[in-house]
C-alpha cells in the first residue's frame, strides 16, 4: 500500500504522527495497561507498563515482528524492542487472521512524558504498519534525576577517620 493509500482515521491510528507501511497488515489497536490489566496513562517507576497491540493481518505473512519504541517528550528513542529481537517467531498468518500481543516491561523512566511507537513489519525490517507516537504516557515521581531513566540509586556513605595534620599533603 503507498502512503498516500493509508487512511489516518482508521482507529487508533488516527493518534499517530506519522503513519506507513505496505499494508499486509494493520494494526486494530494499542493499549497502555497496569499490571491489573486496566488502561493506564500514568505510571511511577517500579510499576508494570503493559502494550497490548492488535493487529490484523491483510495478507499471508510469515513471522511478522510486532515492535515497540518509546521516545521522550523531545522525540528522542529511549527504548525499542519487537518480537524478533526478543526471539520470538509468531508463526503465519492468512488474511483476515488477527493477532494479540503483550510487550510487558518494568517502568524505569525518570519523571517526565514520553510518546509509543508501535509497528508489524517483515522480518526482513520492512514495514507491514508502522504507527508513529500513537500514543503518549507519563511517568510520576517525586524523585528529581537527570536523564531519562530512574535506576533506583542506593547511596551509601561513612565517615572515614581524619588524616593527623603533620601527614597532610599541602
């Protein structure tokens, strides 16, 4: 399918900054979810951060790879990962076929927000449905860090015994 073909009103990709692909399949859906399994758009470091996407497959496909990007607020990538990184072959699909698919990841952002890519291509990396920023998410936290993640920092410390001034360096 050409990009002037896609139709950005389709669902949940009428959310999507930018969308293309050859069309052997579409993506139906995309969810951000807690680990309870109930739609979600904030999350704290710690916390579960589930993707459900949903897809529908156009044409027969062959291991497709279902992907995911999160960006920050200024567009930088700041995690992906699909199913072909993660060494997972999904199978084939014949047309009208769907698939359902759960990316669950540990939220270790830092405070701020961030936007979700989502993507089927080939396993060739071609795109089948890419869905950029289809949808934004935010991280809260009292705890101030610079960057992009929170890594949960243990600091220890202790006093150590102070030097006799005559073994001083000057």
């Amino acid at each position: 399918m050409k990009e002037s073909e896609t139709t950005p009103t389709e669902g949940v990709a009428s959310n999507s900054s930018f969308r293309h692909g050859d069309g052997a399949s579409r993506i139906l859906d995309v969810m951000l979810l807690n680990r309870a399994g109930e739609p979600c758009r904030v999350f704290r470091p710690g916390e579960s951060l589930i993707i459900r996407i949903q897809v529908v497959f156009q044409q027969s496909v062959s291991n497709p790879v279902i992907g995911i990007l999160i960006r920050s607020r200024i567009g930088m990538d700041v995690f992906g990962t699909n199913t072909r990184l993660e060494h997972l072959e999904l199978g084939a699909f014949d047309p009208g076929e769907k698939l359902e698919i759960e990316f669950e990841l540990d939220c270790l952002l830092s405070r701020q927000e961030y936007t979700l890519t989502v993507a089927s291509q080939h396993w060739n990396g071609l795109s089948q449905d890419w869905l950029d920023d289809v949808m934004d998410f935010k991280v809260v936290d009292s705890k101030d860090v610079a960057g992009v993640l929170n890594l949960n920092t243990r600091v220890r410390h202790h006093k150590l015994a102070a030097v006799p001034a005559g073994e001083r360096d000057s």
